[in-house]
C-alpha cells in the first residue's frame, strides 16, 4: 500500500537481511507489494488471468480460489500519488474529458490508462480480464468500472452490497449477498478463470485471514498505551496495506501481522512513540482522532506537520475502510460465503452516519484521545457528505474539541499546505488551552 | 515601563498593541506587511511603541494641567506633524535613494536628465508635504508607500511632460527606490523626529508656546522613560519570521478569539474577515475557543476581495465602503470566485448598472461567504463580534447586519473601532499571561 523505505530515515539505502528487527514489518510490507506488482505484470505471461476489484468490501479470499492475479486500482492510484506520478494522469484524465470535480482516484486511474499502464513500480500493468464490482457505500465505484468497461471491454460482475441505512445487518441482506455469490458471482469467477470453485480452499484462506485479523486488531489497539506506540492514521497507512489489498488470505500476509505485532508489542514495552518520517517520535502531546483518508501526495509533509507539534493518531476511520475488525468482525472458516457477505455490509464505507458517529466516540474515550480532525476531500462527494454533522455531533457529545480540514486525495493541486498548518496548529493550540483552563479549574477546586 | 505587545502579520497590513502591567491598551501600530515580515512587525512595534508614547505624553499633561482646555488639539496637531517629520525623513531617504539608482548605465544618456527631474519631483513633493497633514487632510492611507507613491507618480508626470523626461524612467527610478526605503526601520529618529514635531506644533498653535517649558517637560520625561519589551507574542501568516522561540507563537485563532473577549467581555462568536482568511471561532465565557471553522481551498470573499475590486474600481480600499452605502438597488453579485467578480462588475457596468450599487451587491457577496462559515462553525450566538480590517468597512458591517437579522434575529452586535487590532491584542494578552501569570521569559529562536 504504500513505500516505507523512503520514509524512514535511518534506513540505509541497501535492503537489510529480514531478520526480525524494528522495521522488518515495513521491509517485508514493501517486498509484498512490489512482489504483487509483478505478479501483476508478468501474470498474463504466466497464464494467469487477472481480475481488479476495490479496496472496501474486497473478496480477495474468494477470488484468489479461481488463481486471478489482484489488482486494486484505489491502491494503484494512491501508489502513484505517493510516488509523485498522480499529477500528469489526473490532467491527461481530465484532457481526455473528465471534470474537474471527478474523484480523483478515478482520473489517476484513467490517466494511468491513457500513458500506457505504467504501474506505480514502472511496470506495465495487464488489461484487466475480470472487474468485479462490489458495491460497498461508493456510487463513484460503478462508474469508475463502467470507464474501465467501456476501453477495455472486458467481463464485469456485480456484487451488490445492501446499505446499511437502518444500521444494523438484517439476516435478509446477508442471505442477499450470499445468492448474489452463489448465483453470479462464483460462477462468472469459474467461467472466466477456467478454476473450478473449491470450498475447502476458501476455507483455508479464511482461516489465515482470521489469524492475521487478529493480530492486525492487536497492533491497532496498541494505541491505547501511553505513549501510543504506533500513530494509527500515518503509520496504520502501512499495516493496514496487505490486509485490505492483495494479500488477505495469504500465508505471507499472517506471517508479516505476526512480524508486526511482535514489533509493536516489544515498543510497547519500551514506552516507545510511533516512528515517524522525521524519526521517532520523543513526546506524545496531543492524542487525536481523525476521520477521512490521508492525502497521498503530500503524504510525508501532512504526516510532519502531526509530528512536528507531537501530535499523534490514536485510532482512525481510515484505517478501517477494508474491514472494521476492532469492532469484532472475523472472517469465518466455518460459514465462508455467509462471512464474506458480512465482512462486505460491515466496511465502514458501508456505515450509515449514526454508526460512524458511534464509533467515532467510542474511539475518543477508548483511546483517550483530546479531540476529532476530519480531513474532508474535496473530490469525494460520497464519503464527505455530511461529516460536518458527524464533526458536531462528535463535539456535542463527547465534549471534546474537534476541527475540520480540506485537501485531496491524489490531485497535488488541492494540497495548500500553509493553509493546512495554519489550520492544525491552531487546533493544537486550542486544545492544548483547553486543557490548560481545565486543569486550571480542576487545581481551583 | 514594562510593554507586553503581541504583533499579528496578517497578509496585507502587520498590526501590534502594547499592554501595560495593568492590562490597559497603551499603544497600536500598523503598517503594510510589504513582502517583508521582518521589517514589516518591526515597524509595527516601532508604531506602537510611538503611541505608547503619545499616550504616556496624555497622561502626563493631563496630569500637570499644562494645557488644561487644549490638551487633545495640542496632542492631535503634535501627532500630525510628527507624522510629517517621520514623512519627511523617509522622504528624503527616498530621494537620495532614487538618485542613486539612476546612476550606472541604467538611463544612458538620460541619466543626468532622470537625476534632475528627480530633485525637481522631491522639491515639490517636500513643498506639499505639510498640507499632507494639515488638519482634516484626506489620504488614501496613511502608508508611506502609498501617500508618497500616489503623489510621486502625479507631479512626476507633469515634471515629465515640461522636462521633456520619460515618465516610465521615473517609474521605474520610484519602483526600485520605494522597496529599499520601506524596508529600512527609522528606529534612531523617533526621539529626534518628536522634538521637530514639538517645535512645528509650537508654531502651529501659538498660543501653547507660552507654556511651551511646562508642556516640554513632561514630554521630555516620557521620552526618557526606557520602554521594556518585556515579552512579545506573535501571530498571522508571518509569525515564523519572529525572532522568538515557538513559546511565544500563537495561531490567530486563539488570538483573535482572546482579544475579541477583551474588547468584548460578553463575547460568544466571533467573526474575523482578514486579508486571505475569514475566520469563525466560538469562545467561552473566558475567551477560550471551543471551535473554529475557517475558509478552505479559496479565499474570496475575504479582504483581498475588495482589494481587487478597489483595483478594478480604479479606487482607494476605503473609498469603497462609502460608495456602496449610496445605493438604492439591490444587485446580487457572485462570491464563490474573485476574478469572476470582477468581470461580473464589469458586464453590470456596461449594462448601465451604477457603481454604488454594484458596490453594495459585492459586499453582500462577502458577507454571504462569512455568513455560510459562521453556519459550519456553530452559528452565531449572543454577543457577536465582528473584526478584521473588513469590520472598518461600513457596507460589510450593514450587509452583516441585515444577514445576521434576517438568519439569527436581533442579538447584539461588536464592532469595535479598534477591531483591526483585535489579533494583537489577543497576542499582547496572552503576553502579559504567559509572565505575570506562568512567569515565563524571553526565548529566542
């Protein structure tokens, strides 16, 4: 998901052994999805098919039954905007007729498209040979595949995810999900692939998805301890990569959880802060909440800007939008196809406003954290609709100051960054003298 | 004495205000923030500091009796005319400079032409200066750059046209000269430039000459009176250029939400429209902030605003505000892009619309921006204030008025004469707290 290497500056530049160490958990990440990328492009050479599905609500587990090589084009998009290349393919996109206003993951795909299929690790990614939509809370994800459709003209299948407006998951939306699955989906996945469909082989990827879940809810949790150990919005960017890609399901993925945990839980015992791009971090001063994806294209400024002021991210909603696990959720050997559909109504893209805001909350208290940041983007009108009534609400009940930003996802041009420290810098101070009037009152007392 | 003085480097002008030990407002300083923050916040104080000294001049007069019935024309006329000798100082600055950068090859064999059109451009211009601050003078701004640029460019053309000179040559001599002597801070003068001004005030009123040892006096001792710079606090775009640590940085937010509650103690929101930001904060009973929302990605509808429309208008910044208090029609006027505005103000010219309503319609404009942040910040509670330098503008103040009516109902309304200098006062109080209160001292960068 994402390129540790560059961002740890006390990395030498030559690859270490992986040995298990401090940052072997970012080494091995890496490695996976570079490995992935070739996977990728050499695929079709290889006699594999390919298939690109999104990030939310992905069937990695399933589709990995049927042999496909993955593709996940958010991940391809966010890839290129860390790497700097978002910005051409978003105004070759827009040369070739898309609006301003269009998701920016979805120019940043087509641009990919129109320069050729140049991946983020300068490989030339496959034509996709299967796009399967599942439907998770983002209208914009069928259009995005609609495009794809129309260049590539290749076999689409839908999932459809029932929303969870009431918010909670009936027995009917699962058993919806499930005919979907028996019914369209596993068997365009047969068809296309040739692979026969092999239930116990489902079962087995389920059993080391589960595995690695809970390892990945123990590292995230790991941001109740005082220091948090790691920052669960910059850093969790990172541990959250393989599981919400490619790799769920995969033996290597449940040994690099086991890698990270370990990691964390020996920081833990030190008392040691998050490692940041500028180095670890010395003296945890704020503990934040924050809702809405990072930007990608600044990434490692946005992220100093946190780390300047002691700021860290105890829990995030972003770090969420391929499974809410923390909640309890689990991948089911036992009930495979009933899992699934409930693994896809439970995204948090999936989440109706009064559980987002629940859950908002419930981190504020668990986590111990001062206050809510919500990073809105400005291209994304479904996920950024109404989180100012989220941010209030949040104030409202919590008590806990909150503030609100505005970038972008991969568009370079909406990342003002005078503006956006300004902004953060105040917040930080408001709540650093909030605090100070409440510990002034509590000595009056 | 013991000064607290918080400077706010806003983009357009830099302001700072000077509190005593007993947190009275003793002095206020403006200037323009040029391109150059440093010089910019020293010429703040340093105008701060004068009126500190005005203000001790006040109270020890008052004191004495000496001009018992004229005191406040005396200080008025003293205060004029050492604005003239502050003006001619930098004047004649300007003129040396300006020779001197006709020098070299610039002007070939205009040169000597150039230098002599020049000596004859600053005769005139010093010749006129006293009526330039004769009493009840009108000036576009009180900003050396534009009342000695707008005269300059005016004699210069007539000097051009009977000497036979190019009048861009002496453009171009005053672009380059002005930079340089706007950037020079007249520290060493103020003592020396105060007893000139004494003497012409003498001559001004003579009547006052007659006492004139009772009145020197007094003035000599407040000129001998060290002013401490006990400690100074910063806030604005510029703040960074300080030369203090990060201890006496705040963000404007919290400075102007402090200053707001210290002009105005009933104070619950607050709304500020600056040169590039427009600000909404909620604060407590104690001038805490508990919320803020700002502008995002654009900033018209702020400050700036105007000043581009000034500059299309062909017109000075505070002529505006009069003007649009002449209409007598309603014209809506878009807000959501300056440039745009500015060609919709010129299709309303051509259509024949009148200027003073089209002004009207433009600050309408911008209330409606601030009218949707103060929406997102919370809404606007009872007693609302309103600063900014767009808070001196008397079109905004009643087109926020009848916005705040016509959406919230009647609710008391601040506006204070002052409020360009709310953010410094908010950095000058927390000056004040940060070493009576948290007995902190100086830090340097």
């Amino acid at each position: 998901m994402s390129t540790p290497i560059q961002m740890m500056p006390s990395q030498p530049s030559k690859k270490p052994a992986p040995k298990v160490q401090k940052e072997d958990a970012m080494w091995l990440q890496k490695e996976m999805i570079n490995a992935n990328y070739h996977e990728l492009a050499t695929a079709h050479e290889r006699g594999k098919k390919v298939s690109a599905t999104f990030v939310p609500g992905n069937l990695n587990e399933l589709v990995m039954c049927f042999d496909f090589a993955r593709s996940l084009p958010e991940t391809n998009a966010l890839q290129n905007g860390m790497r700097k290349k978002s910005g051409k393919m978003i105004m070759d996109a827009e040369r070739d007729g898309q609006s301003e206003d269009v998701c920016t993951y979805v120019k940043a795909d087509l641009g990919m498209m129109l320069g050729g299929e140049i991946g983020p690790t300068g490989e030339k990614l496959p034509t996709p040979d299967l796009l399967l939509l599942s439907y998770t809370g983002c209208f914009t994800f069928m259009k995005w595949f609609e495009l794809v459709r129309q260049k590539y003209n290749c076999e689409t299948v839908m999932l459809h995810t029932p929303y969870q407006g009431d918010g909670k998951i009936s027995q009917s939306m699962r058993d919806y999900v499930v005919k979907q699955l028996k019914e369209s989906v596993i068997p365009t996945l047969e068809r296309v692939s040739g692979v026969k469909f092999d239930i116990d082989r489902l079962r087995q990827y389920m059993k080391e998805s589960a595995r690695a879940e809970d390892d990945l809810v123990k590292v995230l949790q790991s941001a109740k301890n005082r220091p948090s150990p790691i920052d669960g919005y910059f850093g969790a960017v990172y541990y959250i990569g393989p599981m919400f890609t490619a790799f769920r399901g995969t033996p290597e993925a449940t040994q690099y959880y086991d890698v990270l945990r370990k990691e964390i839980d020996a920081r833990v015992r030190d008392k040691k802060g998050p490692i940041t791009p500028e180095g670890e971090l010395t003296e945890e001063k704020y503990r934040l909440v924050v809702e809405g994806p990072p930007n990608w294209t600044s990434f490692r400024d946005f992220w100093k800007m946190f780390a300047d002021e002691g700021a860290v991210v105890v829990a995030s909603t972003y770090a969420k939008v391929g499974g809410v696990y923390d909640l309890g959720f689990r991948h089911d050997p036992d009930h495979p196809l009933e899992s699934l559909a409930e693994y896809c109504l439970g995204c948090y893209t999936n989440m109706n406003f009064p559980q987002r805001i629940d859950m908002i909350c419930r981190y504020i208290e668990e986590y111990e954290a001062d206050g809510l940041l919500i990073n809105s983007i400005k291209s994304c009108n479904s996920f950024s609709a109404g989180q100012l009534l989220m941010l209030r609400e949040v104030e409202k009940r919590t008590g806990k100051p909150a503030a609100f930003i505005e970038s972008d996802l991969v568009d370079p041009r909406y990342f003002s960054a005078a503006n956006i420290k300004n902004r953060l810098e105040s917040y930080f101070q408001m709540i650093k003298q909030k605090r100070s009037v409440a510990g002034a009152a509590v000595a009056a007392h | 004495m013991r000064c607290f003085i918080g400077i706010d480097l806003g983009s357009t002008t830099t302001k700072a205000v000077v509190i005593d030990a007993q947190q009275n407002v003793v002095g206020r300083g403006i200037t323009n923030s040029r391109s150059n923050y440093d010089t910019a916040a020293q010429i703040a104080k340093q105008e701060a500091l004068v009126n500190t000294r005005f203000h001790l001049f006040r109270e020890a007069l008052a004191k004495s009796g000496a001009l018992n019935g004229s005191l406040e024309d005396f200080l008025a006329q003293l205060e004029r005319d050492f604005r003239l000798e502050q003006f001619l100082v930098q004047l004649s600055d300007l003129e040396t400079t300006s020779i001197r950068n006709t020098e070299g090859s610039r002007f070939g064999d205009a040169s000597k032409a150039v230098a002599s059109a020049l000596t004859e451009i600053f005769k005139r211009l010093t010749t006129e200066a006293p009526e330039l601050f004769a009493p009840g003078a009108k000036r576009k701004s009180d900003f050396f750059r534009d009342i000695a640029g707008s005269r300059y460019l005016a004699i210069g053309d007539e000097v051009a046209k009977q000497g036979g000179v190019r009048y861009d040559m002496l453009c171009n001599v005053f672009d380059r000269s002005i930079i340089e002597v706007e950037n020079r801070v007249y520290g060493d003068a103020i003592s020396a430039n105060l007893l000139a001004a004494l003497d012409r005030t003498f001559v001004a009123m003579p009547e006052t000459a007659s006492r004139g040892d009772a009145v020197r006096e007094p003035i000599k001792s407040v000129l001998d009176t060290a002013l401490e710079e006990t400690y100074t606090v910063g806030t604005g775009y510029g703040r960074a250029r300080l030369p203090f640590s990060k201890e006496h940085i705040r963000s404007e937010i919290l400075c102007h939400g402090l200053g707001a509650h210290m002009m105005h103690p009933g104070t619950a929101t607050v709304l500020d429209i600056g040169g590039q930001d427009t600000k909404a904060i909620q604060v407590d009973k104690h001038g805490i902030v508990e919320s803020f929302q700002m502008n995002d990605r654009c900033a018209a509808g702020c400050g700036r605003y105007l000043g581009y429309i000034a500059d299309e208008m062909n017109m000075g910044l505070h002529e505006l505000g009069p003007l649009a208090m002449k209409s007598t029609k309603k014209i809506r006027i878009n807000s959501t892009c300056t440039v745009f505005a500015g060609a919709e103000l010129r299709d309303r010219l051509s259509l024949g619309d009148k200027r003073e309503d089209i002004m009207a319609g433009l600050h309408r404009a911008i209330i409606l921006r601030a009218m949707s942040i103060l929406a997102r910040s919370g809404g606007i509670r009872n007693e609302f204030t309103f600063t900014g330098g767009v808070a001196k503008n008397e079109a905004a103040v009643k087109a926020l008025k009848d916005l705040v009516r016509e959406n919230y109902g009647e609710l008391t309304l601040n506006i204070n004469p002052e409020s360009i200098f709310t953010g410094a006062l908010g950095g000058a109080t927390f000056a004040y707290r940060a070493v009576v209160e948290e007995g902190k001292t100086v830090e340097a960068r």
